[in-house]
C-alpha cells in the first residue's frame, strides 16, 4: 500500500484541488508548505477526496482513478484525519497552554495608568515566566524521550524537545531586544547570558574532565577552557587551565602572564559607577595589552595559550577555526562582539549580524531558524512574527509572544486588512485551535475574552460546537454564556439539555432545563408528561424540583397547575383540609387546570367530601357540581367499555357524595344562621 504527502499551509487552510497533482502543485507556487504523511493513500492510483472539519481535514480515495493506474487496484477503505494542531494533544504540551493560559490572563490585569518605568521590569518579569513554563516541559519532555520504550514515540519527543529548544531561544532573543531593550553594554552582557543558557553542555563536559584523575590529559581539557573563553566565563576558564600551569612548572610564567590577562579583562557593570565611555578607554587598555603579547611571540611556545590570546583580541579568522565549538553563527557572532565591539549599540546589530552570519555559515544556504534570528537582530519584529507562524507547527508561540509585545507598545502600527490587528488575529487562531480539545476549549474562553473586536463573535460560534456529553460539561458551557449574557445560546444549551433528558425519562432535569431557557412551549411539554406520570404511577417523582419551583412555576399556565397541584398534595398530606379543599376548587373554576384533568382532581375532592366535618361550603359544592356536570356533559363516549365503567362508577360516586356534602353544608349553614 503507496502514501500519499498531504500539504498544507497554516496561513490560508484553504481546499486547492481534488487531486494530489494539482493541490502540491498550487501550494508550491504559493509557498509556506508542510507535508503530511497519510499511511495506507496513494494519489499515483486513485484520486483524492478532502472535506475541511472546524480545525482538521478528513482524507480519502475516491473511486475516479488516475491515469495509467492498474485496473484490479483495491481501493483503501481508510479514512484518515489530518490534524492542524497535533500538539495540543500531548500530555506533557497540555501542561504548557495550562500553565501559560495562567500568565496570559495576568498580563490582561496589568493597568494602563501605570508608569512605564513600572511597566518594564513587570512585562520583563512575565516573559521569563513563560520561558520558565516551556523550560520546565522541554525538561520533561527530555527525561520521557530518554525513558520512552517505544523508539518512535521517544522520536516524537525528542522533536518536540528540539521545537521547544528553538522557541526558547527565539523568545528569550525577543526578551533582550525588544522587551527589556537593553541599552549599549547592557546589551551584550544579555547577549552573554542568552548564548549561555542555550550552550550549557559545556559544564557538562567540565564537569567530566575536573572528575576525572588526570584533568590536564583528558582528551577534552582543551576543549573545555577555551569554550569558556568563547562564552566569556573567564573565572572558569582560569581555574580549569590552572590545571595545566600546575603540571608544567617551567611553563608558569607563561601561564600567570595568559591567567593575569584574562583576570584583568574589563567587564561593564550596568549598577557600578563607571560610565560607558571610561568603560570603553578601560577596555582599549586591555586590548593593547594583549596585542602587545601576541606581537612579542610571549605565547609561540604553546599553541594553545596563543589560540586563546588570539581569541582575547577577537580574530576572526581564529574565531571561524573554532566552528565545532562554537557551534552557530549567532554564537559566534556573540563571541565576536565581546572581543571586538563589547560596547555595541543596538541599532549596529544588524550590520554584525549579518556579516557573521555569512562568515559562519559560507555557501550554505540559512536554516528557517537563522533566518528568525537574523529578522530579531534587525529588530524587524514583525518578520519574526511571521517567520515564526510559518515555521513552527502551532499559534502558541507568536500568539503569546505577539500579545506580549503588543503590551509593551511596539506592534501598535501594525493592523491587518480585514480589521484586526496582529495581536487579535493570532489569539483567535491560537484559541479556536484549544477549543477542538475535550478539556483545553475552557482555557480559549479567557482568550477570546481579551480579543475587543472579533472575540465574543469567535467565542459565540465556538461554543455551540462543544459537545455536551455530560451535564457537568453543560453547566459549564452555560455559566460561561451566562456570564456574558449570551442568551441566544444559553437558551440553545438548555434545549439540548432538556430534549436529552426526555429521551432519557429523566422528566425532573428536562424540567429543570427547560426552566434555565424560559422555554413555556417546551415547559408546558415536560409538565403535562409529569401530571401523566401522576396519573399512571399515583405519585410525583422529582418532588424537590417541584416544590421548588418558586416563581419558575408563572413560565407557563401548565407549570403553574403542576406547582399548586403539587401544593394541594402537601397541604391534604397536613391536614389543612379546608385550604386544599380552596386551592382544589380554584385549579378548576380559574381554568388553570387542564380540562382532561378535572376528573383527576373531582376525584382528589372525594375524601375531603366524605369527610366528617364539612369542608366544602354550600357554594363550593354548587361550583363543584357546576364542573362535573360541564366535564360529564361534554366528554365522548369511551370505545373501551370497561373504561366506561369506571367512569360511570366514579360519576356516580361524585354526584352521591357531592349530594350528601350539600345537605351537610346547607344543615350546618342553616344552623349557624340560626343563631
């Protein structure tokens, strides 16, 4: 069985072609490309089919096949789901859109009145939380790739690690240059730290030759001191290379005069008093210093203390010999910087930048990460945004990192054709994304919330496509539309909810949501299907939900028989006979009593009737009277005679016992008035 290459781009999802031909074809032309590999499809035999889902596409081989295909080809009876946004269904990435929902809806808290010196260390600060979030998953995901069995799946992980290690270093670049905007000397020693964090393995391999018993002869000795020096760490350089000075007494000299090099190399200190101009004349001391040393051949007798000497003065061609351990341009563009230009103004990034960039890398053709790099060197943040949506294989990075920035006032100029701006545009397609997930979807609620133009449209046809398999899940759903006053699906969530309970027989919560969407038409329903259970059982069920029904009971004229039917049980069931005996005879002569029910209720009136004390009045038993006779007089003779029967018997009984009540009324009444 072939497969077949799906391509598709996350910048215009669109339906090019019914044919793999013609869709790869139109997709080159338009660039952006992702591949997809379909198991079990080949578009060489069969032609295609595609049908688009809210966020995935459903493709399958139709029966059209392609030309020169063989004849007794079987078709593949698969159907196979390409999803846009894979890793939103990672255990250990869920952890990350978590933790990260939680920072993101912070930052919307922070005030527009304060001070934008106030402002800085804040949004600073909120960044490298969320570079602490994606740290902590890569780490994880790190130690599941070493432990994962299954060799494929610790491939997955270790691709998601690599994806997670080039944001990481993206958004901490973003950090130093455009969040925290350090100045001239501040900006390098940023820069320092960044290629640090991101080029630690070499204390690992520090730490390997210092554990081991001869430090000096380990093959990597070397190795380790001078990508201490390429990284700037001088004290640690010093203390390995020590190390040598201690095994070749005669050689001491030598060393002491590379050691005291090194130990007097200026750093700037952004807190101390010394300003960038006496730092810059400092520094140009030590550099003659140590061109005074290279020239005077103190280190021809050790190859290795001159290569270090020669990096100390930042030679280029010295710097490009030492690829391997550099290990990136922008690296080695770092290192450059610090030997060369440590006082290095932002805006001259760019120039550096790119020249390293084309030294290191020479004919070979940049990486989509180099290119994201060199964009943010050039402080062009919106390539970097767009670079990025491109690249990377979800919205999580720039839809973050753009609302971020968008804090910090630098993508105010920048608005979209179709009205959104750049922040808004990439938080709904971030958001819409969660929202395909069975528990993530809450967490896009926040985010369509802090999206003023297109948000609660977004939010409104979204969350009619949740599924509402557990009640749980509804109560959810409805308290968020609740809380926006999104009446139209709030109403919209409760008929669903009620038509499901129904079909269940779960009268009590068809009830109980048909209440929640002020539905009369469909309360009326569920109440007539009570007052018929009444009639098939002899008793209530759901008692709680209808005596509370409270001012719920006016939705509908059906509701509020059931409610003050439900009222008459309870007082019969205390013994307030005459006030049930009231509230019995008013359900009828007010019409609020459906009039197939009035059987049911003359038939309810029967003991109160033949109760010893009179309960029903001399005009009360003529109003009752009044109504049997209109029920007996228009109803319709039973095709069922043994139904005719016992509504003939219970007639009968009435009007005997409605008799006996009246002569009883009329001699009690008569009595009193006697007297």
């Amino acid at each position: 069985m072939g497969s077949c290459l799906v391509f598709f781009t996350k910048i215009s999802m669109r339906l090019v072609s019914y044919t793999c031909e013609f869709f790869f074809d139109s997709l080159i032309a338009e660039g952006n490309i992702f591949a997809k590999l379909i198991p079990g499809v080949d578009f060489r035999q069969k032609h295609l089919g595609f049908v688009w889902g809210p966020r995935d596409i459903l493709t399958y081989e139709t029966q059209y096949k392609t030309a020169g295909a063989p004849a007794a080809f079987a078709s593949c009876p698969w159907i196979h789901m390409v999803r846009k946004d894979e890793d939103i269904y990672s255990p250990i990435l869920r952890k990350l859109f978590n933790e990260s929902h939680h920072i993101f809806v912070q930052l919307q808290k922070s005030t527009d009145d304060t001070a934008s010196k106030a402002k800085k260390p804040r949004f600073v600060s909120i960044s490298k939380n969320y570079r602490s979030v994606i740290r902590a998953c890569m780490e994880e995901l790190q130690q599941n790739a070493v432990s994962a069995r299954d060799a494929a799946l610790a491939t997955q992980y270790g691709n998601q690690v690599s994806i997670l290690l080039a944001v990481e270093l993206i958004w901490n670049l973003c950090e130093v240059l455009f969040i925290d905007a350090a100045p001239a000397g501040t900006l390098l020693l940023h820069l320092l730290d960044w290629v640090r964090l991101h080029k630690a393995g070499v204390d690992e391999q520090a730490h390997e030759v210092l554990q081991s018993e001869s430090p000096a002869q380990h093959p990597s000795y070397w190795d380790v001191v001078i990508s201490y020096v390429l990284q700037g760490r001088m004290d640690e350089a010093r203390q390995i290379l020590g190390k040598q000075a201690s095994q070749q007494p005669g050689a001491r000299a030598v060393y002491k005069l590379l050691d005291n090099l090194m130990m007097k190399m200026p750093i700037y200190n952004p807190g101390g008093n010394q300003t960038l101009t006496e730092f810059d004349v400092r520094w140009r001391h030590w550099r003659e210093e140590c061109t005074r040393c290279l020239e005077d051949r103190s280190f021809a007798g050790d190859p290795h203390l001159e290569l270090i000497c020669k990096i100390l003065l930042g030679d280029e061609d010295t710097l490009l010999e030492q690829k391997e351990l550099l290990g990136t341009w922008y690296h080695f563009l770092v290192t450059r910087l610090l030997y060369t230009q440590p006082t290095v103004k932002p805006t001259e990034l760019h120039y550096y930048a790119q020249s390293s960039m084309d030294m290191f890398l020479g004919p070979r053709a940049p990486e989509p990460l180099d290119s994201i790099l060199l964009a943010a060197f050039e402080f062009d943040i919106h390539q970097v945004i767009k670079d990025c949506s491109i690249a990377l294989n979800n919205w999580w990075f720039v839809a973050h990192l753009t609302d971020l920035l968008d804090h910090c006032k630098l993508l105010q100029s920048h608005n979209l054709h179709f009205g959104s701006n750049l922040r808004e545009f990439l938080l709904l397609e971030y958001a819409s994304g969660l929202f395909t997930h069975h528990s993530l979807w809450q967490l896009a609620v926040d985010y369509f919330d802090h999206c003023p133009e297109f948000g609660r449209v977004y939010l409104e046809m979204q969350i009619e496509r949740v599924p509402l398999d557990t009640e749980r899940k509804a109560v959810k759903v409805l308290r968020i539309c609740e809380q926006r006053q999104m009446a139209e699906q709030v109403r919209s969530i409760c008929k669903i909810m009620a038509m499901k309970a129904l079909r269940n027989q779960r009268l009590g919560s068809a009830l109980s949501w048909s209440i929640r969407a002020k539905d009369a038409a469909f309360a009326t329903l569920i109440s007539e299907r009570f007052l018929q259970d009444y009639c098939d059982r002899g008793t209530f069920s759901d008692l709680d939900l209808i005596d509370n029904l409270g001012p719920a009971m006016l939705l509908s004229d059906r509701l509020t028989f059931l409610g003050k039917y439900r009222e008459f049980h309870k007082m019969y069931g205390e013994k307030k006979f005459p006030e049930a005996a009231k509230l019995l005879l008013s359900l009828m002569t007010a019409r609020i009593a459906p009039k197939n029910f009035w059987m049911t209720l003359l038939t309810d009136a029967l003991p109160l009737l033949e109760q010893k004390q009179v309960i029903f009045s001399a005009e009360q038993t003529y109003e009752l009277m009044h109504c049997l006779e209109e029920l007996t007089s228009g109803a319709d003779d039973s095709k069922d005679e043994h139904v005719e029967d016992i509504k003939t018997t219970k007639i009968e009984l009435l009007r005997l016992a409605l008799a006996r009540n009246l002569a009883s009324a009329i001699v009690e009444e008569g009595t009193v008035d006697s007297w």
